[in-house]
C-alpha cells in the first residue's frame, strides 16, 4: 500500500515538475495546468482568485500576455487548455500557488499543493547543486594546469541541456535561398 502512494506520488511530481515555466525570470505555474491538477475547471479556479484578489499580489500572480501567450503555445504543441481561449491564463509564482491552497479548500487541494511545494524545492536544489558543481569546476580548472582544459571544457559541455533541434514546417519555394538538404 505504501509504495503505491510513493510510486503515485512520483508519478505526480513528475507531471508538475513538467507544468512549471519560466516566464519573466520566474518559475510559475499556468492556471489550466493547475486546474487540471486540482481537478476544478479553470473558470472555477480564476473566478476563486478573483474574488480572493488581494491574496495574490503582482509577485505572486500575473497573466501573459499575448507575446507570451503565443509564445508558449507554440513551445506547447500539443494543448492540454482544451481548444481556443478567450483570455490568456494566468500564471502563478510558487507563493501564489501556496496562496491557492487558502482559496481551494478541498482535500484534493492541500495534497496537490503539497506535491507542488516540494516540486519547486527540487528544482531550487537541483539549481543549486548545479551552480555548487560549476564553482568546483572553476576551482579545479585554475588548481590545475592548461592540459586539463580539454576536459573541463567537456565536463561543461556536458552540463549545458542540448539546445532542441528544431526542423522548419512548411512549404519552400524554389526562391529558398537553401536548399532542401541544407535545411534539416
């Protein structure tokens, strides 16, 4: 019974762990993506903020805007905000999505905003430790001489995410300037 719960609830900080965004040099969470999690609909969810709005300052919510909006829909591809929006969501700072739990009272709540605080507290160490490894490095580098540097700069290599290889969509024309080999 017990590793059920722990495998269930692995199996839940994953899925956070992949809702949380940066946007404005913060890491959030987007209001679809939370209703989903607490299983209300989203207008359920907006309308209890706004009627709680002095509980979620500007540094514990915002909602995009349409820049970002497109932006993260088209990093999205496939949308779990089910078909074309009216406004844009909202997005919430980790103290907003603590700040939810005061407005959503279920049980179902407490038990995802729980999962939710302990995603964000790893993220927070796993940043932590990567900058706590690339101080090591600098250290080592500068202990040891130039024939090391190949394999510092691997190490570093190795610790930068690989950027997406993204292919283009579309039709060309035969007035591409490349050619279709070029391209991918």
């Amino acid at each position: 019974m017990a590793e059920k719960m722990a495998t269930k609830a692995t199996i839940l900080a994953d899925r956070i762990e992949q809702r949380i965004f940066l946007l404005r040099g913060q890491k959030v969470m987007l209001s679809p993506d939370l209703a989903h999690l607490y299983k209300v609909e989203p207008r359920a969810l907006v309308q209890a903020v706004k009627r709680n709005l002095d509980r979620f300052p500007a540094d514990f919510m915002f909602q995009l805007n349409d820049e970002e909006f497109r932006s993260l829909k088209s990093q999205i591809v496939t949308s779990s905000w089910g078909g074309l929006r009216r406004a844009a969501p909202y997005a919430f700072t980790e103290q907003g999505v603590a700040m939810l739990s005061s407005v959503l009272r279920s049980k179902r709540a407490i038990q995802v905003n729980v999962e939710i605080m302990r995603a964000f507290v790893r993220l927070r160490q796993m940043l932590a430790s990567h900058a706590d490894l690339a101080r090591k490095l600098d250290a080592l580098e500068k202990k040891y001489d130039t024939q090391f540097k190949v394999v510092f700069d691997a190490i570093r290599e190795l610790m930068t995410p690989p950027q997406p290889n993204r292919r283009r969509i579309g039709f060309s024309s035969p007035s591409d300037s490349t050619s279709s080999t070029e391209r991918y």
